[in-house]
C-alpha cells in the first residue's frame, strides 16, 4: 500500500465552496504533510474533493439486489414481466424465492400496478416477489402468497402488500448470513467506486448482525453509521455498551421510524387527497405511540432518523417534537433528522429551524420523478408538485442538511444534477453549494463533519478525478470518473497505474 506520495497540479475543491489554484500536495502515511504552488509551468491535471457522504442508503439491500432481477430499465408492465419470465428461465440454481425489484410504473405506457394474475401467467411454480423501487408497495404471486400465509398468518388475496408488510418481506425469506456478508461487500465496492466513503445505513432485521462481522474482520473500507428499526433498541443499547460501535469506521447512528409511506406507493400521509386516488396516504403510528418511542430514544441517548415524507407526517413530527421539548426543554441539536421531508413548507421549515432538527433530502428523487409530467405531478398535482423538496429554502435557513440517494439509484452525480436543476428556478443549489452539502458540509450550523476540517494538514481522505466533477451537475451526463478514493489514510480504491508512470502522482 503506497502511503507517501505527492499528487501534482491539483485543484481542490471543498465545502468552503472555493476553488484552488493548481498546487502539489505531499501525503506521508496516508495524510496531508505538505502543501506548496504548483511546481513548474503547465496546468491542473487532478481535481480532488472530500468523499461524499450518502446520508441516507439501505447499502445491505443495495447488494442483495444488485443479483436479483431488476426491473428499473422496464418501460412497461409487459416489458417487465419478460424480464422476470427470462430471468427465471436463466436461473441454474433452484432458489426458493425470485425476487423482481425496482419497477417503476410511472414511466411505464400504462402506469398500472402489477398484480397478482400477471405474475402468476409468466411464473406459477416458484414463489415470486415483484416490489416497487420505493420499496413501500409489493405484489406476490400465489406460490409466494402462501409463504407469506405460512409465516403471519394471513395475507391479503389479492397478493398486494405495503408498508410494513412490503417492506419487512425479507422476514419471510431471509437471505443467508454468508450472502448477507457477500451483497455488503460488493455494495461497499460499488459505492466507492463512485467517491463514497460515508454512509447513513438505514438497516433491517440483520444489518448490525451483518455490519458488526464485517468490521470485526477488518473489510470495512468506509465509515458507516448505523441506525437500528425500533424493535432493535435495546440491541442498540447493549452493543454500544460492548463497545461494539467504538471502533473508527463503524458507529451506532441511532433508531429509524418510519411515519409514513412515499409518494409513489401512494401512502405518504397528505393533509389533502392525491389527485389520483381519493386517499390521502396513512400515519404509521398514533401520537401516543410515536411520543412514547421518542421518549424512550431520548431516555436511551439515542438519536433518531424520521421518515416523514407527507406534509401530515412532517407536521405530526414537529408537533410532538413541540410538545417533547415543551416538558424536557430544548432537544438536543442534531438529535432529530426528518429523512425525505418532501413536502415540507416554510411554516415547518422555521418551526424545524427552532426545534434544531436537521433534514436528511433525497436530490436523486428531483431528477427522475420532479420534472414535467413526472411522478410528483401526477400523485400531487402541478402546484403541490411544485412546492416540494424546497432546497433553496433549506439551505437559506442553515438548517443542518443533508444528501443521501435511498439506493433510487446510490448515484451523487444523480443527485447533484437534481439538486441544481430543480424544477422551481428559485429552489435550485448552485453545483458548488450541493456538492458542499453532498460532501457533509451543511451537516452542522458551523459546516463540519464531527469537528473535522477539509485540506488542513493531518487530512486523510480525497477523491480523485481527471476533470472538475462539478460539471455532472451542469448536465455533463458522461459523468467525471472517479480515478481514486483515499479514505484515512489509505487508498480503497487505487488510482490507476499510469497516474504513476506519468508522474502526476509521484511515489516518494
């Protein structure tokens, strides 16, 4: 492992928002030792900036899926089906289950539902599961309907499942801890390979089961905080105090709920209908129920991840949270992060503001399903579509902020493209002020990550690309490669070997 090196004509580019002129930078043991003027004449051949920071992914599920049959490309229900009818005829080995993930019926011709008569016409002998990218909705098939029957007791006869059902679907046929460990490691590859090296990990049943063996045997590459679902806090509570989650890269993040559904499932709750259905979405929990968990969080010194995507579900959280800190005194800054938050509005905005909870956005959502006749506009209406995801709005409070993908799709060029051409002109980011929050720089009122400063000397973490990666979000959908990731000192992803023999980095 080549730990002292000089990289040479290096623009740096950070969550200060500036720009550097070409320097050298000289690394000894993986960190920053050296900074000095390019030496010589010529120009920038490197540009560096921090890893970014997927501030809310399901990184486990990312990898499972990734051998299953995936249904994002399908363009219409039928198209889908032949996916999954060849995929099956493809298979050698007789798995229990096929499961057909990541369809999008709001791209398709006929933006329906799969049911379960459709998948039973193309697979009627195995168990199949077909969930929506969003992950809130499901359809099974009468083979896997029985499965499910077997393992709760009953299951609708139609085959459909949301919320709590379709997401919890792993209970019923969970994957095995040697494939568990497998999809982890070939997810944590493939977010490096796009510059990451920090991760939200929103996990199920098994992910502390999971992450905890792969720390324990030295193959975590990047920094992951894990939170744990509600039924797993007292687990939570007990690991931390083994000190499992003392080591550098792993930390316990704290407990995730879930308050609502989403959009496309049509079950985040709403204060109005959705335009296309006569139902407003659902609450997950009753305001007792949803004030007791926090209170237990709170007694526990456990922080908490809240998906609330509905603006009945953002507001719920708020005014518990009002009431919590109007017999407790002021929360804890940091203690609260609303996931999603897509339809938040000023009022929420400045009550969130007091109450010092951070919002954790999903950019990547804006850019498949914001625009023109998108998702948003069909489920909300044209000017409830407009007024969501407010970035601009946000980011002019100073609220902590953050960027994360939901794995729809783990892709921060995505998300900084969705985060600058937002729909409403005046919500948009500038590519610089996103790529700051995409890095962690808007994670706390002063701009650092847990007290950390970028380009100082002692730093052990850059990204490395051939041309200036702030051009992804000006529509230069090539994409700028990622040539390298050194992350604490350490290169996870090697640059490749003419970067060497060129000189441009130059071993010492």
């Amino acid at each position: 492992m080549i730990t002292d090196f000089t990289l040479r004509g290096v623009i740096l580019l950070d969550f200060d928002i500036r720009r550097s002129e070409p320097c050298d930078l000289i690394f000894r043991n993986g960190r920053l030792a050296h900074m000095r003027p390019l030496a010589g004449e010529g120009e920038s051949r490197l540009f560096l900036t921090p890893g970014f920071w997927d501030a809310h992914h399901h990184l486990l599920h990312h990898g499972l899926s990734a051998r299953r049959c995936d249904l994002s490309a399908c363009a219409s229900l039928e198209e889908a089906l032949d996916r999954l009818s060849a995929y099956v005829r493809a298979q050698t080995t007789g798995e229990c289950v096929v499961w057909a993930e990541r369809w999008d019926e709001s791209g398709w011709t006929e933006p329906r539902t799969p049911t379960r008569a459709d998948i039973d016409r193309v697979v009627a002998d195995r168990p199949v599961v077909m969930r929506r990218i969003c992950g809130h909705c499901a359809v099974l098939n009468s083979r896997a309907i029985e499965d499910a029957r077997r393992h709760w007791g009953t299951f609708d006869d139609s085959g459909s499942a949301t919320e709590e059902q379709a997401l919890g679907l792993s209970t019923v046929w969970p994957p095995s801890a040697q494939e568990r460990e497998d999809a982890l490691l070939r997810a944590q590859d493939a977010a490096i390979a796009m510059g990451i090296t920090r991760v939200n990990e929103m996990g199920g049943p098994s992910a502390a089961e999971t992450y905890t063996t792969i720390e324990q045997r030295g193959r975590l590459k990047i920094d992951v905080r894990l939170f744990l679902p509600p039924d797993q806090m007292e687990r939570a509570v007990e690991l931390r105090r083994q000190g499992t989650f003392d080591g550098p890269r792993l930390r316990l993040g704290g407990i995730k709920l879930y308050t609502d559904g989403s959009v496309g499932a049509r079950t985040a709750a709403l204060r109005e209908p959705y335009v296309d259905r006569t139902t407003a979405g659902e609450l997950r929990f009753g305001d007792a129920d949803l004030l007791a968990v926090m209170r237990r969080c709170r007694q526990a010194d456990l922080r908490i991840a809240i998906h609330a995507i509905g603006d009945a579900a953002i507001d719920q959280v708020l005014r518990l949270l009002e009431q919590l800190a109007g017999e407790e005194g002021a929360l804890p800054p940091g203690w609260v992060t609303l996931e999603h938050a897509e339809l938040v509005d000023e009022a929420m905005l400045d009550r969130a503001q007091v109450l010092r909870v951070g919002l954790s956005l999903q950019p990547n959502f804006v850019a498949r399903w914001g625009g023109e006749g998108g998702l948003y506009e069909h489920a909300l209406g044209r000017e409830r579509a407009r007024r969501a995801n407010p970035y601009r709005d946000v980011w002019d409070r100073r609220i902590p902020m953050f960027f994360g993908s939901d794995g729809m799709p783990m892709d921060p060029a995505l998300g900084l493209k969705g985060a600058v051409g937002h729909p409403r002109a005046e919500q948009r980011l500038t590519a610089e002020e996103a790529l700051s929050v995409y890095v962690g720089g808007r994670a706390a009122p002063e701009g650092l990550w847990e007290e950390e400063a970028w380009w100082q000397l002692g730093s052990a973490g850059a990204v490395l690309y051939d041309r200036d990666p702030l051009e992804l979000a000006d529509g230069d959908l090539s994409r700028a490669p990622v040539l390298g990731v050194l992350w604490r000192g350490q290169w996870i992803l090697e640059p490749p070997a003419d970067l060497f023999r060129s000189g441009v980095i130059h071993v010492s």
